[in-house]
C-alpha cells in the first residue's frame, strides 16, 4: 500500500529520510485512525435527524444514544470489509451509480419543488453565522469541513497494491474524481443558496441536520424526505466502509515497516484471508475506544476528530514539499508512468499554500472567544503526538523502523 510516509522516504533529503518519514507515517495513521469515528458520527448524526423530523421530542439526541450508533456504524463497517472484502469494487461500483443519479434528484427537486431566493442575494450577500466579526474569516474557519473530504481520492492511494496497473490508473482516477466531484458539489452549494430559504430557521432546526430540514421544507413530505435522506446515508456508510478499508491498509503498511508497536501482529496476514484482518480489527479497536470518550463529553470526540484533518494535511504538506524541493534543487525525480508535466512545480505551489491555509484553521474553535469546553485543543493533541513520536524514534524506534525506500530498493 502507497503511504504518504513512503513518498516522504523516497523523495526526502537523506539525511531526515527516515525520521521525517517515521514521524508523517505516525501523522497521516492519525489522521485515518480520528477520521473512522468521524465518518460514522456524520452517518449517526443523519439517522438522528430523521427520527426526530418525525418526533422533535423524540430521546434520541443524548451523550450515550449518540455514542452507540456510531459504534454500531462502526461495527457494520468493519463486518463489511472483513466478509464482504471481496465485493468492496462491486459495491462502489453500485453507489457511484447511485451517488450520480442521487445528485441529479436532488438537483431536480431543490429546483423544482423549493421557493428560490434572487441571484442577486445568492451571489451578492454574505453572512458571518461564525460570529467572527469579519466575513473572511469567518469563511476560513468554515473551510476545514469540506477540506475532510479529501479523504475520498486520498484513499484510493492506500489499495493501490490491490489494484491492476495501479501506477497509470490510480493518479488518474484520484485527479478526475476530485475534478468532477468538485464541479457537482460547486452546481449543489449554488443550488443550496438558491434554495435553502431561511438561513437562520435552517440551521436551528430540531433535526439538526440542516439539509434535512432543506429537503423537507422543498418536498413538504416526510416520506419524501425520509427516501432523500436514505440515500445520503447509504452514501455516508459507503464512505465509513471505505475509512475502515483505508485506515487498516495504511496501518498494515506502517506495521510492515516496523512503525507500531505490536508490529509483529498487526501485519500478520492469517492463511486463507486476503485481508490484513488484524489490521482490521485493531483499527475497529481504536476506532470504538475513540467514540467512547462520547460517553462523558463530546468536547473530548470533536477535540480528537478535529486532529483527522491537521494530520493528514501536515503530512500532505510534507509529501508534496519533499516533492517540491527535489524540483528546486533540479534533481531527477523518480520513474513514472503518469506525470502532471510543466503543470507539476505550479500546482505544487498551489497546493502547499492552499493546505498551509486549511493546516492553520484546523485548529481554530467553531466561535471567538470559545469558553475551555468550546475550545479546539486539537492543537495540543497534535504537538504531543509529533512529540511523543519524535521521542520514541529516538530511543527505540530508530533501530528497527524500515523506512518503506529501503524496501523498494531491497525488492
């Protein structure tokens, strides 16, 4: 499996190849392991809405209610990917189909259906819900949300040893679907602000879910609504699946190159099973032990999740920025069989200062002036990480971490 801690050890100087790759590695296996729970509290958090748009009173929104659904869309992930592995590509296949026609539903009964606000409020007005004081700012905080779904092309890239011709395929793959997921989701955001209505009323309704109550104000019926809402939900448990069959690869693959403790067992492959199925497990293991701080505090939960994507950008920043200093210094990169040509310093550039953007404000509390339980302490989490992971290289891990380019040179 093609980690960001293996292009970091093959285009790092020499010098901090193995360190620096040992430290991305531990990063972006953080950012995998938080965003497991992350992706079954958003297919939690829609179930929950639809109970209560049928009962606003409905007991269905507490601490521990909340808790066992994600641990149940959790489980059910994990059952998938360990008896159904097989038909992983079959089912994506399916639910692409489905997110496809689904867009265009949607598309159809927003427009059709809904009262629509004039272009000139939708493009010419502009709200700081954030209550940052300042409509930039406030629209900065709010782009850490949509930057999480960067997890969808950057997973691929951790299977592509269970792909066929994975070299031209995959880079191919993950830049038109960002590309053409990218303009779907640019025509529904227009659509949603043509379409929401009142702002305010949306977003303190009692689903707490505002694109439930969205679709429900558009179709004026539950069942309507109840049938959209599915097909969001199938979606987002699609996309649990996937985080689980992610984040095992990525864990086996660090396991493989002695970054873990119990290294040994986690990238143990049992005969008779294709999968890292201990990988798999230990992965469900952390994932539940993460959900369960929900029990007492969910300032815990967001504090942890919140650290899904300031890891995995750090270590997109250190993978493209190893990339980018190659091309500084004008020395050869490696062999490929696809390339973004004269276009790859440019988009580089571009890359690294839109993540360095998205890096700082993931760090960043929903509101100014947060109260400590509001508080983003991500930002602590995240530095004891680096520093546990640097103190642990030194000591121990320095002497038996492979770092993944001396096994391709090996093989």
């Amino acid at each position: 499996m093609v980690q960001l801690d293996h292009w970091v050890s093959e285009f790092a100087p020499k010098s901090i190849e193995k360190p620096l790759s040992y430290i991305v590695g531990w990063l972006a296996l953080l950012g995998w392991v938080t965003g497991c729970p992350s992706a079954a509290q958003l297919t939690s958090s829609l179930v929950q809405g639809l109970i209560l748009l049928k009962d606003e009173n409905a007991n269905v929104a507490a601490l521990w209610q909340t808790t066992l659904f994600i641990m149940i869309f959790l489980i059910v992930a994990v059952a998938f990917n360990v008896f159904l592995a097989s038909k992983l590509p079959l089912a994506e296949g399916i639910f692409l189909i489905v997110h496809v026609f689904g867009y265009f539903a949607f598309l159809i009964v927003l427009w059709t259906m809904s009262d629509h606000a004039p272009a000139s409020q939708v493009f010419g007005t502009f709200s700081d819900k954030g209550g940052w004081g300042n409509v930039g700012l406030s629209c900065l905080v709010g782009i850490t949300t949509p930057l999480w779904c960067f997890l969808g092309p950057d997973a691929g890239a951790h299977m592509s040893e269970e792909l066929k011709d994975a070299g031209r395929v995959l880079p191919s793959a993950m830049v038109w679907a960002t590309f053409f997921n990218g303009l779907l989701g640019l025509t529904m955001i227009i659509t949603l602000c043509f379409c929401i209505g009142d702002v305010d009323a949306v977003l303190e309704s009692s689903t707490g879910i505002p694109i439930i109550q969205v679709l429900y104000n558009a179709t004026g019926s539950f069942s309507g609504t109840v049938i959209m809402t599915c097909v969001l939900i199938i979606l987002s448990m699609v996309g649990t699946i996937t985080v689980i069959a992610a984040t095992s690869r990525q864990m086996w693959a660090f396991a493989r190159d002695k970054g873990l403790p119990f290294s040994s067992y986690i990238e143990h492959v049992r005969p008779g099973w294709d999968i890292p199925l201990n990988a798999i497990f230990v992965t469900l293991l952390l994932s539940l032990l993460i959900s369960a701080l929900n029990f007492g505090s969910d300032v815990a939960l967001n504090a942890i999740i919140s650290l899904s994507n300031a890891a995995l950008i750090f270590s997109y920043m250190a993978s493209i920025g190893c990339v980018r200093l190659k091309r500084f210094r004008k020395e050869p990169l490696l062999p490929r069989r696809w390339s973004l040509g004269r276009f790859g310093a440019p988009i580089n550039d571009a890359a690294m200062a839109f993540l360095a953007v998205g890096f700082v404000f993931s760090f960043f509390p929903i509101s100014p002036k947060p109260k400590p339980a509001d508080m983003n302490w991500g930002i602590a989490i995240f530095v004891f990480v680096i520093i546990a992971a640097g103190v642990n290289y030194v000591v121990s891990a320095r002497k038996h971490y492979v770092a993944p380019v001396a096994l391709v040179k090996e093989m």
